[in-house]
C-alpha cells in the first residue's frame, strides 16, 4: 500500500471514529441517554436507518441531529470512496503485475521450472540467480506468492501436478525442471506429466525416500538428489576425512568464494570456428592461470586430469579450477 492511500485511509478512519465519539457523547450528555441507548442512537443516525425520538426533542437537540446526520452522510461517503479508490487500484495494479508476468513467461525460451519453493527450492533458486538463469516458480502457496508479486519475481500460482499449469509455466518450451516438492508422490507425476510434454526437457527431482530413487529415474528424470542422504554422507566424512572434506567445501561453483572457484566450459565456448583442439593447445594455465581438472565428453564419460594431448571434441565441456581472479579471465577470454 503506497503512503499516500496509507495517509488518506488513517484521516478516514480517524474522521469517522470521531464523528462517532461525538455522537455518543452528545446523546449522552444532551439528550441525557444512557450510554448504551446514546451508542443504539449515534449507530442507527449514522447509517440513516431511520428511528423514533425517545422523547420530544427541545430545538437545539433537533439542531444537533441535522448537523449530525449531514455531517455523517459526508464523512461515511468520504471513507467510502476511499475504501473503494484503494480497492479499485489494487486490483488494477494486481492486474498489470499479471499482465506484465504473463508476457514475460510467454516470451522465455529454454528456461528453468522451478516446482515448489520450500527449502530445497530456495537453494536452487538461488543459485539461477547467481548464475542469471532464466526461471518461473510454481507454487500453490499463496503466501509465498503474494512474496513473488513484491520481488517481481516469474511464478505461476497452482499446482504443479496439473499439466495446465505445467504449460502455462512453458514446460513444453523450457530446458529443465526442478522438482522440490517435499511429497516423493507428487515429483514422481509431475515428473511423469512433464516428461510426456517435453521428451527433451533435463528433470532434476527431490526424493526423500531411496525406494523413490529408482521410481523417478524411471518416470524420466534423469537427475535424482536426496538431501537426507548428502547431508549424512557429508557429515560422515567430516569424521573420516575432515581435511579433505574441508577443502572441497571451499570450492564454489558461483563465482563468489574468496580462494578457490570451478567453471565449466563447453566446447562451442572454447572452439567458436568448430575447429577441434587438444588440450595442450589451448594453453589456458599460461592464459588465464586456471587448471583443467576435468573433462566431459560427448558420451557422457567423466575424465579425471586429462592428457594434454586430449582432443576436446563437439557437444564435450572442460571443468576448470582457478581462483576468483583467474575464472574471471577464463569468462573474458571465452566470453563463458
């Protein structure tokens, strides 16, 4: 609510708080009713309801009366048509924060659904945000909705089981879904639902269950994480291998972390003429100062420290270790 509705709502109210305070005591102490009686008469006075004098009125309480009654026909108009400005204009702002959403989502190509913002939710938001990943959030908490519309934030409020909703979040056009839903039951039909509008879509689902594992993969997710389960294997190793545990935790994958940071790049980044390169070639130790770490290749197959003489074939990615410094040459001279 903007001050200046705040500021004429609080001089409505307080106006007519007044006029009723001024009702009850003139009845009270000039007619000389009683107080409940003096309330019953300010009561059907100001709502013009109409009522019988309990006794024969002298002039001046006649004259009281008029003023008022006149005076609450203008005060209760007053407020009235505040109420009414505030409500009118809510609803029309809400309107074109609706509009506005609605156009945006229709325009995205190739983003990220988001399915329930809990706490798993929030992480992976998150990070879309660091990274400046295109997103929409379903969610059927209105609560939490009516958060998004104050961040400006794309959302689609409703249920993400339904396939309306699905598609009204452009499930058909984006490149991937996460699920995060708390229910096991309820990532397992969406992903089912999802992956029938979208063959090529990239699901991620929560599962809380490890029997739920093997369901959502089957439904055709193709990454499943269980949080309960990374939490007690992370706090396991702390006891078995703290130093090294330590140390992978201060790897950060978004850029900010003070010492150490790892990227990926994919080959049309490094190779823009489609020409193929091996790694020695490439020489990004002297050019940047990062490390390759890693290589992924079009298969899917995982390569621990490469062979210089690897050859960085099409649709592959290289995984890099550097500190803040160094990635933020690796972006520049790649444009990453």
């Amino acid at each position: 609510m903007s001050k200046v509705f705040q500021s004429k709502i609080i001089i409505a109210l307080a106006i007519l708080v007044l006029i009723f305070l001024l009702g009850i005591l003139g009845f009270r102490f000039l007619f000389e009713y009683e107080w409940v009686d003096a309330i019953y008469m300010t009561v059907i006075t100001i709502t013009t309801v109409g009522f019988g004098e309990l006794h024969p009125l002298t002039d001046i309480e006649k004259l009281f009366i008029s003023f008022f009654i006149l005076s609450s026909i203008f005060i209760v108009g007053y407020a009235i048509s505040v109420i009414t400005e505030y409500i009118l204009s809510k609803n029309n702002i809400g309107n074109l924060k609706q509009k506005r959403v609605e156009k945006k989502i229709e325009s995205l190509q190739n983003h990220v659904v988001v399915c329930g913002y809990g706490r798993n939710g929030k992480q992976a938001v998150q990070k879309l945000i660091d990274y400046r990943k295109p997103f929409i959030i379903v969610e059927k908490d209105e609560e939490v909705v009516e958060r998004f519309e104050d961040e400006d934030t794309l959302f689609v409020f409703g249920d993400a089981s339904e396939d309306e909703v699905l598609l009204h979040a452009g499930i058909d056009r984006a490149s991937t879904l996460i699920c995060a839903l708390p229910s096991d039951a309820d990532n397992l039909f969406i992903v089912l639902s999802a992956r029938q509008i979208n063959k090529n879509l990239k699901i991620i689902s929560r599962a809380t269950e490890e029997t739920s594992y093997k369901k959502l993969k089957l439904a055709g997710a193709d990454n499943v994480i269980m949080p309960d389960k990374i939490g007690g294997d992370h706090m396991a190793s702390l006891v078995v291998v703290p130093d090294l545990v330590e140390f992978l935790d201060n790897l950060s994958v978004s850029g900010d972390h003070d010492s150490m940071n790892v990227e990926q790049v994919s080959f049309e980044n490094i190779c823009s003429d489609g020409k193929e390169l091996a790694i020695v070639d490439l020489d990004l130790r002297k050019k940047t100062g990062c490390s390759i770490i890693g290589y992924k290749s079009p298969n899917g197959e995982y390569i621990v420290n490469p062979e210089p003489s690897l050859v960085i074939k099409k649709d592959s990615k290289l995984i890099l270790l550097g500190r803040p410094n160094q990635i933020e040459s690796l972006k520049q001279l790649y444009n990453v």
